[in-house]
C-alpha cells in the first residue's frame, strides 16, 4: 500500500463537548453542529482522554511541530506568542531544531501548512523554516475573518513568503486550499497540516461580511459573538473538512490516509466544555481536554473508542513511526507513538503527564486516573476515574499520594527549563475566569 499520508487538523479554542460526537448540546443546525467530524468518529476512533500540550495557544503548537514538551524552547514560554515577539530572535520555532514536516520532507513526503502558524514572526521564523514546502494562512493568532487583519490592523494572510489578497471568509479560504492540495497530490506521500483559526474570536460566520467591512478593517467582533455564531462557525469549519475528507476519497487515498482532528486547548467564551470545569488558560480539565478524532481506514477499524491518555506530541512520534522515519537522536522525542493503540483502544504506555502554565503559577501531573493540581498557593488531588469534575479534593484522604504525585512533578520540572522572568502572559481573548475547584 505505500507509506501514509497525513492529515493533521486542529481547531481553534474548541471546547470538548462542541461537537455532536462528544456531547454537543441542542442545536438548531439542521444535521447538527459537526456532521463531517461525527462520521468521522464513527469511522475511526473517538479518543475520551484527549489532551492539549497546554491551555493555551502557541506553547501547544510548539509540542506539536516538534514532539517534545514545549518547555524545552524559549519561545513556547510566551503564553501565547503575541504582537510584541515580532523582530525578537528569540520568540519562536527554530528552523535549526527538526520537526515532523522537516523529518517527512527530509524523507520523501509533501509537506504543507494550510493554516495557523503562530510560532514566530518573519523574518527569523515561518512555516519554509520549519520544514513547510508550501504554506497559506496567517502568521500570528486571531484574524479577521473578512479583512484577514490582525487585532492591530495589520494584513496578515500570507502565501508562502508574500502577503496574500483574498476575497471571502477565512475559514472557507482554508478549507478550499487544503482540499485543492489533496487533489493535487498525485502518488507522493504528503503531510498537510490543516490549522483552522475557527472558532477563534472574533466570532463572525459568513453572514458578517457586511459589518465586518463597515468597521473598516479592524477586528469586529472581539467583544460581541453569541453562542450561537461560536457553533455556526463550527459548522463552517465541518463543512469545510467535509470537503478535504470528499477530495481523499475522490484521489482514492482516503484509506491509506490518517486524518487526525483536534483542539489546540480548551474551550473559551461561547465554548462548551461540559463536564468539566475550567477554560482556555487553565490546567483544569476544561482547559487542557480536548475533542481528539483520528480515522485511517486501513489501521484503524470503525467505531473504535479509548479512554487512554494522549496528548498533542503523541501524534509526531505517531506519524514518524507510520512513515518509517526516525527522529532526530540529538531532539528525543517526549510524545509517545501511539500505533499500539489502534490496534488494542486499551492499550495504555506506562508513563505519567505533565504540565505547567506560569499563569496563576499552575502546574497538573496525570498518572492513571489521578491529577494533581495545584494553582497559585492551592493543592488539589482528583480521582478522575470517579469525578472529572474536579470537585472532591482527595488530598487531606490521601496525603501519602499527593506528596508522590507532587515530588513526580517536581522531579520532572527540574529537568526542564525554568520559566524566563520576562516571558508574558497574554490574556487576548480577556479576562480569564477561573473556576475554583474542589468548591
């Protein structure tokens, strides 16, 4: 059959019960909210225990292109990257540090980045640095949608190295060029990763183009939205993966394709992240589980359903391991390929994950079906397995294990790079709310 190709999706600030698959409440969309995403579970397997590299955008962007905590790279610790890192040599992907799409282009295979980079600014850092032959989308977070102009009102759709000028909505201009793509691809094994900015604020869908040119090239809707345009955008954005997934089976690669769906971290505003509590910037499950979907017909058999732990850097070891590529021996990878498990959704490898988020100085430890959790000067630990919640804080009914899960923390952290005393954190999206948990 060949080697695979790859398909990697990730939405934007997507909360885990957003879609029909994972739980999507009442919507008046005819079909429901995610149509396309919810055959694809079905057609591949639903992952229950998905998780983001961290709450928030970039850091995770950074686990994904290399396959390693993000911490280990000086950029990563910006949360997110923002408009004051451009010109900074620092604040970003190194092109000399490999990445999936420079290991499988090294290899052989296409590589494209239709999307989302949001990993350093030109002219230090971009996608052809990072291993991208071919890239088309913005270079820094939230966009508009229309006008295609950051925050700051500056232009910012690119194809490869020149800014690009395109009439219609962001999230259909994506979608069109990555099915394009597909199509194009002939028999050469390819990686397209596919980084939609929905349903990133500002919350506008097809029907806004009329305001959003009367506001005269700014961003216009960072303070308005509703729920229901965070779903309508959604929605968009399924329509628009059902396109790439129509192209895969009109080229006949569909079943040697493994197209993986994802969130960058968890839901925001208008989000549903239901059962768990917590949001965007927040190592509660709410901020950091993630809807997870991947569907490759000729490994992974219908319907499959796993409650093991994966995380965002999982998928680079994952894809290399497929591909028959190894990684680079001076860059060892953190991930951990999960090819095992699409054989055996009760498969688990034997190790614990981590995170930490300089914001509210948080930190949490996964180990089975316990979390431990600790924000600012507060303790906490949770039996997952009995309260996803995070509403019963176990650690006074089992103190011998919160201090083995914090001393596993801690003895993790010192082998990672501190947190640079100017490294900022950016709270775009506007002020952060923070459940409390265990009350």
């Amino acid at each position: 059959m060949g080697r695979p190709n790859f398909i990697f999706i990730m939405a934007d600030d997507l909360g885990y019960a957003d879609l029909g698959c994972t739980g999507a409440r009442d919507c008046s969309l005819a079909g429901g909210v995610s149509p396309n995403l919810d055959r694809l579970a079905r057609e591949g397997m639903l992952f229950t225990h998905g998780y983001a590299n961290s709450p928030v955008c970039s850091p995770t962007r950074f686990a994904l292109a290399t396959g390693r905590y993000q911490y280990r790279l000086r950029g990563a610790a910006e949360e997110p990257l923002a408009a004051n890192a451009k010109g900074n040599p620092l604040l970003g992907l190194p092109p000399a540090h490999p990445t999936l799409p420079s290991l499988l282009r090294n290899a052989g295979y296409a590589t494209a980045l239709i999307g989302k980079w949001h990993l350093g600014f030109r002219p230090h850092f971009g996608p052809e640095k990072s291993g991208y032959d071919y890239f088309f989308g913005p270079m820094a977070g939230g966009v508009d949608y229309f006008t295609h102009n950051s925050r700051g009102g500056d232009h910012d759709l690119w194809e490869n190295h020149a800014k690009a000028h395109h009439e219609g909505y962001l999230t259909d201009l994506l979608s069109a060029r990555a099915a394009r793509y597909v199509r194009d691809q002939g028999e050469r094994p390819f990686l397209l990763s596919l980084h939609y900015t929905a349903p990133h604020w500002p919350w506008e869908t097809r029907d806004d183009l009329d305001e959003s040119r009367r506001i005269n090239g700014a961003i216009a809707h960072v303070d308005g939205g509703s729920i229901a345009t965070y779903r309508r955008m959604i929605h968009h954005m399924d329509e628009g993966i059902g396109q790439v997934l129509a192209a895969l089976a009109e080229t006949g690669a569909d079943a040697n394709t493994l197209v993986v769906f994802t969130s960058d971290n968890g839901g925001e505003r208008f989000s549903d992240n239901w059962p768990f509590i917590g949001q965007k910037m927040d190592l509660l499950e709410g901020g950091i589980r993630v809807p997870l979907l991947a569907r490759w017909p000729a490994r992974i058999e219908p319907g499959m359903v796993s409650a093991t732990p994966a995380i965002t850097m999982d998928w680079v070891p994952t894809m290399l391991e497929a591909a028959g590529v190894a990684a680079d021996p001076d860059h060892p990878l953190d991930g951990t390929s999960l090819l095992p498990l699409f054989a055996d959704p009760s498969w688990r490898p034997p190790r614990n994950l981590f995170w930490r988020m300089a914001y509210r100085r948080q930190r949490a430890m996964r180990q089975g079906r316990w979390k431990y959790l600790r924000i600012e000067d507060h303790e906490y630990l949770f039996d997952l397995g009995s309260d996803e919640r995070e509403r019963a804080n176990q650690g006074s009914r089992d103190p011998g294990r919160l201090a083995s899960m914090r001393a596993a923390w801690e003895a993790w952290a010192s082998g990672m790079p501190g947190i640079p005393e100017d490294a900022k954190v950016s709270l775009v999206f506007g002020e952060a709310h923070m459940p409390r948990p265990g009350h």
